[in-house]
C-alpha cells in the first residue's frame, strides 16, 4: 500500500512539473531541435555558426541535461508531456470501453528502437549537406525565424 501511495504521490508531482513546463516554456524542445539544425547547416554550408538564440538554447538545454540527467525530456519537454497526457487519456478511454491494445513482439520493438537513430542521422545529413531548404516543408514543425 505505502508503494501505491508514493507512486501515485510521484505520478502527481511528475504531472505538476509537466504542467508548468507546458504552460510557461512550451517551446524549450523546438529551440534544441532549431539549434542542432542550425548548426548542422552552417557546417554543410561551409559558414560561420553564430551564437544565435536557437544556439544558447540549446546549449543551456545540453548544460541542463548533463545537470539534471534526462529530467528535460520526462518532466520539462512540451513534446513528451504531450505524449504522456495523450497515453494517459487512451488508457481511461481502453479501460472504459474494454479494448485490449496490440501488442507488439519484443524482436520486433527492439529493432525499432535503432530507427530513432536512423532518422537522426538522416536529418543530420540533410543539413549537413544542404538540402534542408528543399525539404523543409515536410517538417512538422515549421521554422521559425533566427
């Protein structure tokens, strides 16, 4: 019972520090992710990078995590509250109506953990090598300007 306790007491805290992250700093992942993509298309450009404000951002969020270890992406990340709200609420939503979920081979999950890497590569080698601006409408996420 003490266990349940102290668990749902971290879940709560876990959910108010989410909450004021979101509120107040909902952007803090969008400035590392036009940071790193900055810098990889200055070094493809051959140019000079510059101490813009996606760089200090991200260099603050890279101080941080080496601070705090990964409490950014579980607690502060806009994005990964995002995710854990939208999970919480289809679970509610499973256990009301009954619906088991699919559930996916361990073989086959653990090979999809390294697909993460295989599109951080990519889109480093599209930045380094230029393209970005071609692809740029792809993105989820739209550009903001430096």
């Amino acid at each position: 019972m003490i266990a349940k306790i102290s668990k749902n007491r971290i879940a709560i805290t876990r959910f108010l520090i989410q909450l004021v992250f979101f509120i107040t700093a909902p952007g803090t992942f969008v400035v590392a992710f036009n940071g790193v993509k900055y810098i990889f298309s200055q070094i493809g450009t051959s140019e000079y990078i510059e101490p813009t404000s996606f760089v200090v951002g991200m260099i603050g969020l890279f101080i941080y995590t080496a601070i705090f270890g990964r409490f950014f992406c579980g607690f502060a990340c806009a994005f990964g509250s995002l995710g854990d709200w939208i999970y919480f609420i289809s679970r509610k939503i499973q256990r009301k109506f009954k619906i088991r979920t699919q559930k996916i081979p361990t073989a086959v999950s653990e090979k999809l953990q390294y697909l993460r890497f295989v599109v951080l590569a990519l889109v480093i080698l599209v930045c380094f090598l230029g393209s970005w601006d071609k692809i740029k409408g792809l993105s989820p996420v739209p550009t903001p300007k430096s």
